[in-house]
C-alpha cells in the first residue's frame, strides 16, 4: 500500500519550495528504469524485493516484453527529508521535512528522442545515469547537451557498480581507476559543452548560457566530494554518496562528517599504522581513501556471499553493518537474493538519489528563474501613441504579466493560469469527451461533444 494519499500531494503542491521536478535521462540499457524502482519502492508503491526487477514505470505491454522504455512515464513520490543530517542543504528550508519530488523516466534509445525532449522541457533538473562497465555511451552525450541547451541543473549516477567486481573481476584499486576514468569520460562532456559556449560567446552569438556559464564553471563538473555523484546497483537497489560512509565511519575517526565526506574521494590516502589520512603517498604503499574505506567493504561483503559462502563471516558482516535482516531473508538459498536483501539493508539506493535530489535540484522557483526567459519571450510593447494598437498594447501587457508570473513562479490566487504543452497524442475524435474550437485572436472555447 502507498505510505501517502492524494491530498497530502496536493497540499504539498502549494508549498513550491518543498517540491523537485526531475527526469531520468542515460543511453539505453544503463539502468533508468530499474533505478526508479528503487524509488518507487521507498514510497510503498511495489514491495522492495521487487525493485531493480518489476520495471514499474514500463506500464506498457510491448515495453515489458521488449525490456526497453518507449514512453516517458510519470509519478510523484514523497520524501522525508532530514536537514539536521544533511551536509549540503543551504537552500533547504529547516523547517520542511517532506518533500514532494515529480519524476519522469525517459526513454534511452535514439527512436524515442522526442520522449526525452518533452521530459526534459518541463522538468528543473535531472539524474544522468552511466553504466560504470560500458561507460559513457552516444546517448549520454545526446541528454547532457540537451540538458545543457535547457539550463537543466544535472546529478551524475554512476550504475552497474557489482558489475566491476561480478563481470569484470576487477580488485578495488582497479576499481577505483576503472571509476576514475569513467568519471574524467563525462566530465569531459561536460567540458566540450562549456567551451563550445564560451567560443561561440566570445565570437559574438552568445551560447545557450553565455555569461552565465563563465560563473557557474566550478558547479558543472561531477565530483564525489560535491555530493553531485551517486554510485548505485539499480537492480539490487543499493547505492550510496561518499556522504554515507562519512557518517558511518565520522565517530570511530574522530572526524567531523563534512570533512571525512571530502577526504573520502581524490588524492587522499590512508596510512593503517599511524590511522591518520595524508594527500601524498611518498612511499606508494598507501591506499587510497575510496578504496580503504568503501570499495573494500562492499568487495568484501560480495566475496563471503558470492564466493566463499562463509556463513560466519556473513553473520559478522550483518552485525557490524547494523542491519534488520529477517530470519528468512538470511536463510535464503540463493546466494544473489541473500546478497541483495544485506545491501540493499545496509546502503538503500532511495535515500542517497532523493537526498541529492532535494540538496542540489532547484525548486520550481530557482528553476523557472532560470529557464523561463529563454523558454517564453513576452511581445514588445506597442507604440504609445498608436491608439489603433490599443489590442496590441493589451496583448503584450499581458504577455508581460504572464511572462514575470512564470519567472516568479507565482501562486497567488490572482495569478494567471498557463498550461504548457509538452506533448501531443494522437487520437481518434470520438474518444474525445469534448470538441475544442479555438476562436482566431481570441481563448480556447470548449464545447459539449454532440
């Protein structure tokens, strides 16, 4: 059962500062759909040992049998969010707990372009999904420059972490270059994107961003230690920030979690003997930070599950990681549905996604801040001595107050209502409940279907 009702989500509606519109956008097969499920699993909606396999925002017939999105689909979830925990919620009022977050899975394949066009029109933000073994695909470049073109602020989820030890076989220190590399291939996207801008803004035509982008250079790049990336197992739902395991290991160090959060990526390396964290290795005997701390916890978890079946050791390993793990659930026969029911216990893919989501997608206000002047453009006020233009000067007056509404997000009850059309379906007339005519100059009239 869905742990909300219908009018929750309406009056957390009104409450625009509480509310994150969000698509998910990647190549084809990197994981969008399964990842949704963990996020639809977080609200009740399917049982979560059905995330990562149920595909629930594939509705239609023809895209379960195919096993590919086709259609952009729709939900809205709800998210509590605690700020008191959070490192980074300097735009997140205090006083609000839930949140409503709007999302939309998108087609990855190249025929269902327009599918993604539409989402990504309406929507403030969105999360980038990337296969960690295949990296980076044609697809990917295609949805970061048509988020960058639309002013979408965008998350990075690196996916398809298991497969790097369960595939590839790599250990955690070729792990971690294997991340590395993937993490510079998109960033790079990124910086083809900026610098396009920047050319075309000092020749003359101003970019899609212009100026703006010049000031926003820092923010662009995905890093873990901004708490823009995510590194996730969409099928066994399962995920985490470097922020997560800052908090776990914060007490035992003696570390403040804001500072661990960012020693726990780049060229930080730990010495086991001294138990101290230095940015140099001079003797090459130290591990990195990300390896030592996180990629060598879950290699080991992986290994007594998959590999050893070391009943012992995976005991141990559901004591220290402090998991409720039913007595069924730890009985399991299957080793993969053993493995699934510890991680996804120990590291929920929902929270780190949604907490990402409130943290650094803009609200409807920021965003439409941003987006609306590029996206409406007002008509030019009429000559003030032409009083045959009286209409003209009327219509573009309105157009103006339309305009800053949008841009102001306003929602007083005075406001102007605008619908905006994203996208238009086909259908016969007779299945129409009214027949619309729309008086040249003048509003759309509607009209009983005779």
């Amino acid at each position: 059962m869905p742990l909300f009702s219908a009018r929750e989500i309406q009056t957390l509606q009104r409450r625009r500062c509480n509310v994150r519109n969000l698509c998910v956008l990647a190549h084809v097969d990197h994981g969008k759909t399964t990842l949704t499920d963990a996020l639809v699993a977080s609200n009740g909606i399917i049982s979560a040992r059905l995330s990562g396999k149920m595909r629930y925002m594939d509705s239609r017939k023809d895209e379960q049998e195919r096993l590919i999105t086709m259609k952009s689909s729709s939900i809205s979830l709800l998210f509590p969010f605690a700020a008191h925990e959070s490192l980074r919620a300097e735009n997140v009022p205090r006083d609000q707990d839930t949140f409503l977050v709007n999302l939309i899975d998108s087609p990855g394949h190249v025929d269902f372009g327009s599918e993604v066009s539409a989402a990504v029109r309406i929507c403030d933000g969105a999360f980038v999904v990337v296969d960690l073994v295949e990296g980076p695909g044609v697809q990917t470049h295609a949805v970061l420059e048509q988020a960058w073109r639309e002013k979408l602020k965008v998350v990075l989820v690196l996916n398809k972490l298991d497969k790097l030890y369960c595939k590839l076989a790599l250990g955690p220190e070729e792990a971690h270059v294997h991340i590395t590399r993937v993490l510079e291939q998109v960033n790079a996207i990124m910086a083809v994107l900026y610098n396009r801008d920047e050319l075309e803004a000092t020749a003359g035509a101003a970019g899609a961003h212009g100026e703006e982008a010049a000031e926003d250079e820092d923010g662009m790049y995905f890093s873990p230690e901004l708490g823009n990336v995510v590194f996730a197992c969409s099928v066994d739902s399962w995920g985490f920030r470097t922020d997560d395991f800052a908090r776990m290991y914060s007490d035992k160090m003696g570390v403040p979690v804001d500072k661990l959060a960012k020693a726990l990526w780049g060229e930080f390396f730990f010495d086991k003997k001294t138990k101290r964290i230095f940015q140099k290795n001079k003797d090459g005997k130290l591990q990195h930070t990300f390896v030592q701390f996180i990629l060598k916890p879950v290699w080991d978890v992986y290994k007594a599950v998959l590999d050893d079946k070391d009943d012992a050791r995976i005991d141990s390993i559901v004591k220290h990681t402090k998991i409720d793990l039913p007595p069924k659930e730890r009985k399991a026969r299957d080793p993969a549905q053993l493995l699934q029911s510890i991680m996804r216990r120990w590291l929920p893919l929902s929270r780190p996604l949604l907490d990402m989501a409130v943290e650094l997608l803009p609200d409807p206000i920021r965003g439409q801040a941003t987006r609306i002047p590029s996206l409406y453009q007002p008509l030019p006020p009429a000559p003030a001595n032409a009083t045959e233009n009286h209409h003209s000067a009327l219509l573009a007056a309105s157009h103006a107050r339309i305009s800053r509404a949008l841009s102001e997000c306003a929602a007083d009850e005075d406001a102007p209502v605008v619908v905006y059309v994203s996208k238009v379906f086909s259908v016969p007339k007779s299945e129409l409940h009214h027949a619309h005519v729309v008086c040249e100059g003048g509003p759309r009239i509607s009209r009983p279907h005779a």
